[in-house]
C-alpha cells in the first residue's frame, strides 16, 4: 500500500514538484528508461511521459520516468513531428486543410513531327 498520495498535474502543463522528481527517479533506480545508462549527478535530466499527453496519456506520477536530456529531445523531436502528420491527415480527411494555391505548370503537348 502507498502511503504518500500520487501527485496529479491540474493542468498538462503544471510544474513537477521537486519530490515529485525524487520520487520518479529513485522509483526507476536513476536510470534513463530511454538509453538504459544510469544518470550521474552531473548529467542533466527530464522526466518525460510514458504516454503522451496527445495520445491520451495523463500528466500524473504514474506516467512519468526519468530521461537523460539530450535522448528527451530525440523523442520528442519524433513525436512532434508524428503529431504533426496526425494532425495534417485529420484535417484534410475534414476538409479543413488549405489547398494549394500554385497553378499546375505544363510544358504543352511536345512537338512529334517536324513540319
């Protein structure tokens, strides 16, 4: 049985508390769940979120592990760039993604005989 309360986000983008982040990394024994290499105290870290908060994950204790930085933006460079091509084929499949305004260019129908 647990008997410190799990810290739920009010919001997606509330601050983690400082217990918070000792909690998660001692939880995961201080190692980076993304490279597997154990975080020095000289090594700058995140915690990240298992499950994305854009694919319905929760910003609460349960969901966070900690990350060493640079493999952090790594992933979440990737999974922007993932959210983005989501977001792109749901607005077109709605009809809300702007057409393309350029003409299509043609060369004309090329010459066959020499007349």
């Amino acid at each position: 049985m647990r008997s410190v309360e799990e810290w739920i986000g009010k919001t997606d983008d509330t601050a983690i508390p400082p217990r918070v982040r000792l909690r998660v990394f001692e939880k995961f024994g201080g190692i980076c769940q993304l490279s597997g290499r154990k975080i020095m105290p000289c090594d700058e870290w995140d915690l990240d979120h298992i499950k994305a908060i854009w694919r319905g994950g929760e910003h609460r204790e349960t969901n966070l592990h900690p990350v060493l930085r640079a493999h952090h933006r790594l992933k979440s460079s990737e999974e922007q760039t993932e959210q983005a091509k989501c977001d792109r084929i749901r607005k077109k499949h709605l009809g809300i993604w702007p057409s393309s305004s350029a003409k299509i260019k043609s060369r004309g129908f090329a010459k066959t005989r020499n007349v």
